[in-house]
C-alpha cells in the first residue's frame, strides 16, 4: 500500500526510509520487497517481530489486555466522532501532551473530520498480529549495505506501574535492547544509538537525535 501511494503521488525513489515503533516493521518489509528503491533506513525504538514470542507469557498476556483496552477506547472515540462531537470541539480529541501546539491541533483537526481516520487507526490496530506475522513470514535477516541508524529508548519499556513481576519487567527490558541491537545488525553499515533520555517517543522527547539520525543516513546514502 504504501509502495502505491508513493507511486500514485509521483513521489520518486530511492527512499530513506524512517520508522517508529510498529511502523519500524513496515519499513523493514518495504525494503525486503523494493530492495533496489530504498538507499537508507532509520528506525526509532522499532517493533521486532519476536518480541512477544520471545517475551515472558505474562508480558504476551499484559499486551493482549492493553491493545484490548485500547481498541474499546478507539471505538468509543469513532463513535463520538461519527456523532460530531468532536468536528464541534477539535481539542477534545485525545493528542499525545508531548507533541508541539500546531502538530497536536493539526492531529486533532484531521481527527475531528469524521469517523474514518480512527476507523483506520483501529483497523492497524485490529492487524498487528498479522502484521507480525507477514514480517516473520518473510524472513528478513539482512537489508544489504545500507546506512542504517536504530535509535533505541534508555527508559525501561516496563515499570513498577504495570503491576508485572521484576523478573519479567528485567526480561522483557534486556530482551527489547537485544532486539534493538540485532535490528542494526541487519546491515554491515548499521549502528545502535541510545536515546539517554528517552522512552519510546524519541521524537517527541528527543527530536533532534532523530533529526541527526536522518540527516546522517540521507549524506550516507548519497555519498
């Protein structure tokens, strides 16, 4: 989809390709199926395709119980926005506090428009697990030589406020830096960088590592 929206839009490769969390698979996937149009990749705080199977049950169990929780909160969103409560009052769509004024408002606004934009989000949502599980189908363990920066989170993924065990909060913390570090090497020109700072909305909380991470990438890949 994304392949055809670039081509439809007239936007030309070679791409550098730049993805967050779940949008981290994508990307890889993107380049694994058009490894002649894509040059670079930057990844921030990247999903891994292992990482539930690879994680403790109770981990696997916690997140079931989360994107549950979650997905109730988007229906009840899309159903007030399908009632025009919030194409009223755009600023009671909920927005990360993280995110700069004119990015949350312009969130909001396009939120606010109707029902299909939520209706989207829950439909990713609703996929994850075959999203999953078409990049573990795909085997992708390797992206050639091409510049690669994975910027990955300081601050645990789990804390004392989950209410899991500290054996499985310990693991799943080690786990998620291991993955991190096997995802930059994908490539022979790949590096890890730590966002010190960070959990994992680097570019909220530290935007100008991913500035640098993209800009580093795009002199690379022309070089």
């Amino acid at each position: 989809e994304l392949h055809t929206l670039l081509h439809n839009a007239g936007v030309p490769g070679p791409y550098v390709l730049v993805g967050h969390s779940i949008g981290g698979i994508y990307m890889r996937l993107f380049a694994h199926m058009y490894p002649d149009e894509v040059v670079g990749m930057v990844l921030l705080d990247s999903s891994h395709e292992a990482q539930m199977t690879r994680a403790p049950q109770a981990f696997a169990d916690y997140m079931q119980r989360s994107l549950a929780k979650a997905r109730r909160q988007m229906s009840f969103y899309r159903q007030l926005a399908a009632m025009g409560l919030f194409a009223a009052a755009p600023a009671l769509v909920p927005a990360d506090k993280l995110l700069p004024q004119t990015a949350r408002q312009a969130y909001q606004a396009t939120a606010a428009q109707g029902s299909n934009f939520l209706t989207t989000v829950m439909g990713e949502m609703q996929a994850l697990d075959r999203s999953f599980a078409q990049v573990q189908a795909a085997q992708i363990t390797a992206l050639g030589d091409i510049p690669l920066v994975v910027l990955s989170r300081s601050k645990p993924v789990l804390t004392a406020e989950e209410g899991l065990p500290p054996d499985v909060m310990d693991a799943v913390n080690r786990g998620w830096h291991i993955m991190q570090g096997e995802l930059a090497a994908l490539s022979p020109a790949g590096a890890l960088r730590v966002a010190e700072e960070s959990g994992h909305y680097i570019h909220l909380e530290q935007p100008q590592l991913v500035v640098d991470a993209i800009t580093d990438v795009v002199a690379r890949a022309r070089s």
